[in-house]
C-alpha cells in the first residue's frame, strides 16, 4: 500500500495542506451555505476538529453496520401429516399475519416431536408453532421455546378461517399488532407462563425487514371458560374503533412441559376433556334417551284405563245424518240379538251335558254301591256259624249234618 502524503511543495516552494480529502458529501440546506475556509489563517487543520487519516488501511475490513433490529424472534410455523383443510388454511393464515415466520413442509407422522428442535435449529428458529391432526376431525397445537422450553400443548376448537369468515376488517399486510390479555393472566402462574409465550410468538419484532412500520391492528387473547379465546380485529380511528378481521379460534390448554416438545410435565388441567371421550358421551346420552322413550311408550300402553269415560249408548244420533245414524244402531242391534240368541243356544247344550255328566256319575255311584252290598260276614255272623257247626258235628242223619241243611236252606232264602 502507498503512504499517503500530507504534505505538497508549490512550485513556488511554498508548502500547501493537502485539502483534496474525499469526504463523503453532507445534507444541504435550505437558505444557508458552508462558510468557505479562509486560505490567509494561520490555524492548523487539527484545530478545526477535522480527524486525520490513518496511514495504512486494509481493504478486507468488513464494514460496521448499525442494524436496529435487535429482537431477532424467528418463529417456525409447520404441521403435520394427517390435518383437515380448515386447518391448513388456518395455519397459512397465521403465516400471513407474522412477517418473522419461517415455512416447514408437512413432518411425517412417524417422526417423534423431537425432530422438530433440529428443524428449528436448523432453520435458527428460537420459537416453534406446530399443528398436529388426528382423525381428520380434532386439532392439536404445540407452542414451544425450541431447544430450551418449556412447552404448551393446547387443543384448537371452534376454528374459523379469513376467508370462511369474509369480514369486512382489512389492515396492511406484515404491520405490527398490539397484543391485548384479560386480567385472568396475572393471576394464576401457568397463564403467566402462556403468556409470556404468545408475546414473543405473536408479537413482531421491532424495526424488522419484512415488517411495515404501522400499528393498526389488535390480536386479543381472553381468558374464558378454562380457555382461551383468540381475536383479531383492525383499528379504524383513535377512538378505538374496531372490526373484526380473523382468523377466531379457542384454544384449550392440556399440558404444559418443561423441556421442548417433552420433559416433565408441570402442569396438567384437570378439567380437561379429550374430544373422542366427549363424542362417546353423547352418543351414549342419545341412545338412552331413544330407551327412556321406548319404555314410556310400554308403560303407557300397559297400564292405560281401558274404560276412560262413561258414553250415552243413544248419544251420538244427532252427529250426522239421522237415518244414517238409526240404520247402523238398527244393524248393531241385530248383531247383539243375534249374539245374544247364540249365546243362549250354547248355554243350553252346556246345562244339558252338564245334566248328563251328572246322570252318568249317579249310575256309577249306584253300580259302586250295588258291588260294595256283597261284604264279608261280620264276626257275629262268623259265630253263628261255628256255633252251628260244633252241633252238626255231634248229631249226624245219613252222613250229613243238621248244621249243612240249615246252611242250605238260608241260602235259599237268601237267593229267593
């Protein structure tokens, strides 16, 4: 590198300052002028408070730069494989809505959360925004400090989007917003931590490349019904005038962990109610309410009254027509004779074979009783006998006892 010299010789051989030092040119302005340096003073060009040049210069020093964008949030907004429609365009439009975001493409659903703080690492993400689908229905999002923690786990309902919306609110794209918390925040230690959370997710750094130096936007976050709700609204005047932009979404904290996307867990809601237990309760609820309603249909049709009110035979005449009327109470009349007749008829075959059972059951009796008269002889009979025998023993007339003609002729007597 050359020296630069300070000093030149006139022709004259008068020594003359080196003035043609390249500056770099000032701002003008209006109505005044630089007061010329005058040649003729004595005084040195170190007493004007000019700085003198270095001697040597390198040509690779980086050149100082002055950036006032110290808040360097990088935050990295992916999903992954497995989410519904309405949450993808949920999550495109948050992407929309934070200039400092960096795009993922959609993670493997076989991957661990782990991979995650690698993709943030290598992407130099301090925050994390994950979104995480199961059956096509429930939605789940994970906001986490990459690689330090902690981190939240919150299930995402009632989910509306920008464009299913179609509200009238519109505000300057990649603005930064105001942040607006309910009290609720102050006041218990793990929303102080979510909190803390959603300022540096949410809130666009300060002086940022891709962000516009414009405040005229809202994002609410309200502590409500064990969670919280999430609104996005423009500001139209100083008054505090506000429509409703979007996306809205509620979101329901379930745990809160120490590390990145794991560790211990700190935190747990005790209220909290998985969407799948939920559905199953309803179903259950509508199937027994559909059995409550069978069984009072039952019980109504047992034990209703089968006479509910005591009607005049004759009283429904005048309804209609009375020839009308008087033919069919004449032809109902006819039926009960004529049922009545039958009735009798068969009461009367019922008495006669009622009669002749009882015949029949006489002439039993009287057949029993007829066959019962034939007894055995009684003991005073059976005496009599062996009386009369010991005497026929003893008197005998031609070889036959007295006793056998007397038996005979009781016989005889008997038979007669």
């Amino acid at each position: 590198m050359k020296q630069l010299q300070t000093d030149k010789n006139d022709a004259k051989g008068k020594q003359k300052a080196n003035l043609k030092k390249k500056f770099k040119p000032g701002k003008k302005q209006k109505g005044k002028q630089k007061a010329k340096p005058n040649k003729d003073s004595d005084e040195s060009e170190d007493e004007r408070g000019t700085v003198p040049l270095k001697e040597t210069r390198i040509s690779d020093e980086p050149i100082p730069k002055k950036s006032k964008w110290t808040n360097k949030q990088r935050v990295l907004v992916l999903c992954a494989r497995g989410i519904n429609h309405r949450d993808r365009h949920l999550m495109r439009d948050l992407r929309t809505l934070m200039p400092h975001h960096r795009a993922e493409p959609k993670m493997e659903r076989w991957k661990t959360l782990s991979v995650v703080n690698e993709m943030s690492e290598m992407k130099h993400c301090n925050k994390v925004v994950l979104f995480e689908g199961r059956r096509k229905r429930d939605l789940y999002m994970w906001l986490a400090n990459a690689g330090v923690g902690p981190s939240v786990k919150f299930l995402v309902e009632n989910i509306h989007t920008m464009g299913e919306m179609k509200l009238t609110g519109n505000c300057l794209r990649g603005s930064r917003p105001l942040l607006s918390f309910s009290e609720d925040f102050t006041k218990q230690p793990h929303l102080v931590l979510i909190k803390e959370l959603l300022v540096q997710i949410f809130g666009v750094p300060n002086h940022h490349p891709k962000s516009q130096p414009f405040i005229d936007r809202v994002i609410t976050f309200t502590y409500l019904d064990n969670r919280i709700w999430y609104r996005h609204f423009q500001i139209l005047s100083e008054d505090g005038g506000l429509t409703e932009i979007g996306p809205r979404f509620v979101m329901n904290p379930i745990k809160i962990f120490s590390g990145s996307f794991g560790g211990d867990p700190i935190w747990e809601n005790a209220d909290y109610q998985s969407p799948a237990k939920h559905r199953q309760m309803l179903r259950k609820a509508a199937s027994e309410k559909y059995l409550q309603r069978t069984k009072k249909k039952v019980d109504q049709q047992v034990n209703a009254p089968k006479n509910t009110h005591k009607l005049i035979p004759h009283g429904d005449i005048f309804r209609d027509d009375v020839d009308k009327r008087a033919k069919v109470l004449l032809k109902q009349e006819q039926k009960q004779e004529k049922l009545q007749q039958e009735r009798e008829k068969i009461e009367k075959r019922q008495k006669i074979m009622a009669e002749r059972d009882a015949m029949r059951k006489l002439k039993l009796a009287t057949a029993k009783k007829s066959a019962s008269s034939k007894k055995l002889p009684t003991r005073k009979e059976l005496a009599r006998k062996r009386e009369g025998d010991d005497r026929g023993a003893k008197k005998t007339f031609n070889g036959v006892k007295k006793g056998a003609k007397g038996a005979k002729g009781k016989k005889m007597a008997i038979g007669k």
